[in-house]
C-alpha cells in the first residue's frame, strides 16, 4: 500500500476500458509511459475510497454506451461523486502534476 502526502491527489483516468483510458491520458496531453500519481479507473466499484477533491479526467463521456449496465453504473458514480465534492474536474496545474512538472501557485 503506498501512503500519499495529506494534499497529494492521484489523477484519476475514468473510462469503461483501459484502451479508452489510454486515449484520454492522449487527448489531455499526457504520455502514459511517463505519467506519474494517476489511477485508471474502468468500474463504478474502483471508486470506492475517493477522497474529497480528487480531480478526474475523462474523454468523449458522452459517447459512452450508457445501456451496458458496468458503464452506466460507472457514469453515475461519476455524477455522485462530483456532486458530493469526492471527484473534481482537474485543472491544468493537476495535469502538469501528472506529466512529472509542478506549476507554481499565482501570488
């Protein structure tokens, strides 16, 4: 088990499979060989534990074939959890954070 700092949030990938994962890391410009703190997430049941302002990326959500039970289960488990403050969108500063790089706050 690995212990994370109190204000360290991995980066969560939500998609119904690893492949379109992989797709979303490309499309925010990440290089899945070189990511670092980020967690791929393919079922509802994989969110178990988020803690609160946990920032998440997802990728053409809206194409998702929400008929396949695992996916819409996967879909409203996002919904939920954004609602209750567990999962955020993440900023930029979150991805530079997972590309290795840190972005210094604005004073």
């Amino acid at each position: 088990m690995v212990r994370l700092k109190p204000n360290e949030r991995p980066l969560y990938i939500i998609a119904p499979s690893l492949a379109q994962c992989h797709r979303a890391a490309l499309a925010h410009g990440l290089n899945p060989e070189r990511m670092e703190n980020v967690r791929c997430i393919t079922a509802a049941g994989q969110l178990r534990g988020t803690r609160a302002c946990t920032p998440f990326i997802t990728h053409e959500r809206s194409s998702w074939v929400r008929a396949m039970p695992d996916i819409f289960n996967l879909d409203q488990a996002i919904d939920l959890l954004v609602r209750t403050g567990r999962l955020r969108v993440a900023a930029s500063d979150d991805i530079a954070a997972a590309r290795g790089r840190r972005v210094e706050a604005a004073e």
